[in-house]
C-alpha cells in the first residue's frame, strides 16, 4: 500500500514538473511529400537531430523543447500558407527551412512582421538575404558562388569550350544558371543554348535532340534531381556521355535511383562536405542512421547545423532575458548576431544581411554511381 501511495505521489510530481516547464518550438517547413522529398525529409530529420541534443539545455531552464514539421510540397503558396501558421503560433521561436528558394522567399516575407527568426540550410537564390530583412539567415553558399563555382569546374577540369545550359524555371534554378553563364562567358565559353524547361517537365526528347544537333562539350543543369534524374537517364539511353554539371539540388541519394545505377561523368556543386572528411562528424552520423534509419546526407548535415545555430541563438537571447523564454524580436537579433563554432561545417558568422561568412562549396563527382569529392572551394562574404 505504502509502495502504491508513493508511485502515485512521484507521479503526481513529475507530471506536475512537466506542466511547469515552459512549451518551446522550432519549425521546419521543407517537401515531406512529392518529387524531392527526400531532401525535405533530410531537413526534417537533420533539425530534429538537433534537437534531440539540445533538449537537456532548454530542460534545464524549464523549457520544454520540441519541433514541428510542415510539408510545403515545394509549392510557394502552401509554404507561405505554412509561414502564416508559424506565425500564428506563439510557441514557435524559430524556423529552420524553407527548402527551395522559391519557398523560401515568400515564406521569410510572410514571417518578418512576426519577427521569425529563420536559418536556411540550403536556399541559395540571392533574392533569399539581398531583401534585407531581419529575420533571414542562411549557412550555405550563394547561387552567385555556386554558380560560378560550377563554371570554374567546368572550364578549368572539364576544359569545355562549349555548354548547353539549362534550368528549371524556378528561383534557384533560373538563379545559379545566370550566375554560371554569365561566368562562363567571362571565360570564352561559347553557350550554344540557354532554355529553361519547367519543373516537372520529364520528357526531355525535344532537348535531347538539340543537344546532338548542336553537340556540347559538357551541359550545366541547374535544378532538382527529380528532374534531372530522368532527364541524365535519358540522356545516357540515346548514348549521349558528355559532362553534365549541376548544382546541390542532386545531393541526394534519389538521384542515382533515377539516373541509372551506373551514371558516371556527373558532377554537382555541393553545400556540405561529404563526413568522411569531417573528423567530428562520426558520432553524429551514426546517431542520425540510429535514429532515422537512413544514412546521414548533405541536407540533412547541413539542416543539423542549422537548427544548432538557431538553437543556440535562442538560448543565448534566453540567457540574456534572465534565463525565461525570450521574445522572437530577442531571439532574431541574437541568432543574427552570435557566433557559432563546434558545427559540422565549421564556425559560423552571419553578415548584415543574414549571409554567412565564409561558406564553402564542394564539387562533388559521380562515377559508375559512386561519389567523391573532386574540389573544395573557399568563398567568402562581407
């Protein structure tokens, strides 16, 4: 009997301590569903690691953390539909995400008047942090880095002189084949086609054509793996093997799903670097494979350093406010303030207008569907 009232007791009190702390959220609006889910998936999962590791810190200053997920499809109004409810809900301090640019662009907008902190892991446009608004950041490279960094690839190992360039139609597509050709230019390349075709575009017999008639050295295409999955199978499938360069949005292990077990001659400008090359990365992999079932990707890695910096932003603005839960106007300028080190992609620090410092970009190589890493490049921004 007495063993039964103290079980209650303790039980009583516990739930009592879990009532007392304080709801704290993060939200992550990324495609959990549709034709590049995997990497919203991966951008899901990536934050929600890290708040598993951070949990015990907000615990201890009675706050209960916890994330929320929203699937945007990759569609720009039900992104924003999404902004609107992060924004409704007072409990969620900070957003990590959107995915694509063209998400993320109206999305932020819709938040700044709330004052909702956001870290992009891997929105590249420069429309993203160029609007100067205050609840923006970002910890990956830019399309005009990554951009020109493809170009550079492309005259300096592959030695083209001609390139068919190609995007999607969207912000980040349109976005980092501008930049790309407009250096490749710089350079002496002679573009033979510059087309855009639209995002689920996935019969590719008319470009195809083109690209014997006019017979390119290497093609740059700046885009999703959804699309240029197939597109590269077919491709292939008419004997076509020329280079083909693209950009982040093939970091992901989909693609060689859809472009054939074998693809080789591909190469992609990437935002994370591959974790074998990261010394601390080991343990945090293994608990990402533990946790989710999937090996860790770039995405997620660097949605998992995301979500550390805002995390951290939001306990450094708590800290500041005498350990209670701070305001979102408290939380966006310490994130955008603070200086973030012990990440998986190195220390981060955000410019004037969310960028961050010192971004690296990775050229990443496929071969018989095998990856490495065939450049790194530092890039760095005032």
């Amino acid at each position: 009997m007495k063993k039964t009232v103290l079980l209650t007791a303790l039980s009583a009190l516990l739930a009592a301590q879990a009532q007392a702390q304080t709801t704290v959220k993060i939200a992550t609006v990324s495609p959990l569903s549709g034709a590049v889910s995997n990497l919203g998936v991966q951008m899901k999962n990536g934050a929600q690691l890290a708040v598993n590791e951070m949990k015990p810190q907000f615990a201890k200053l009675g706050m209960n953390l916890s994330l929320v997920a929203y699937d945007d499809q990759a569609d720009p109004a039900t992104g924003t539909a999404a902004a609107r409810r992060i924004a409704a809900d007072r409990t969620i301090l900070g957003l990590v995400g959107p995915l694509t640019s063209g998400v993320a662009i109206p999305a932020t907008a819709a938040l700044a008047p709330s004052r909702v902190a956001t870290v992009a892991p891997v929105a590249t446009s420069e429309k993203v942090t160029d609007r100067g608004l205050k609840n923006v950041n970002r910890v990956c490279a830019r399309d005009d880095a990554q951009g020109p960094a493809g170009a550079n690839f492309i005259v300096q190992n592959l030695k083209a002189k001609r390139v068919y360039v190609l995007n999607d139609k969207t912000p980040y597509g349109q976005g980092m084949a501008d930049e790309a050709e407009k250096a490749m230019k710089a350079k002496g390349v002679q573009i033979v086609q510059s087309e855009g075709v639209a995002a689920e575009e996935r019969d590719f017999t008319a470009v195809i054509t083109k690209i014997q008639t006019l017979k390119p050295d290497a093609i740059y295409f700046a885009g999703l793996y959804g699309q240029i999955g197939p597109f590269t199978q077919q491709l292939r499938a008419k004997g076509i093997q020329i280079p083909l360069v693209s950009g982040d949005g093939l970091d992901s292990p989909d693609f060689i799903k859809l472009a054939g077990a074998n693809v080789s001659n591909v190469y992609f400008t990437a935002l994370a670097p591959s974790l074998e090359t990261v010394p601390a990365a080991k343990a945090v992999a293994a608990q990402y494979q533990k946790t989710f079932g999937a090996p860790m990707q770039g995405t997620a890695i660097m949605s998992y350093d995301s979500a550390k910096v805002l995390l951290t932003g939001i306990l450094n603005a708590a800290k500041a406010n005498g350990n209670k839960v701070p305001s979102r106007a408290q939380v966006e300028s310490a994130v955008r303030s603070g200086t973030y080190k012990g990440l998986l992609t190195g220390e981060v620090k955000f410019n004037a207008s969310g960028d961050r410092t010192s971004p690296k970009i990775y050229v990443e190589a496929l071969k018989n569907g095998k990856r490495s890493t065939a450049a790194t490049l530092n890039t760095t921004r005032k």
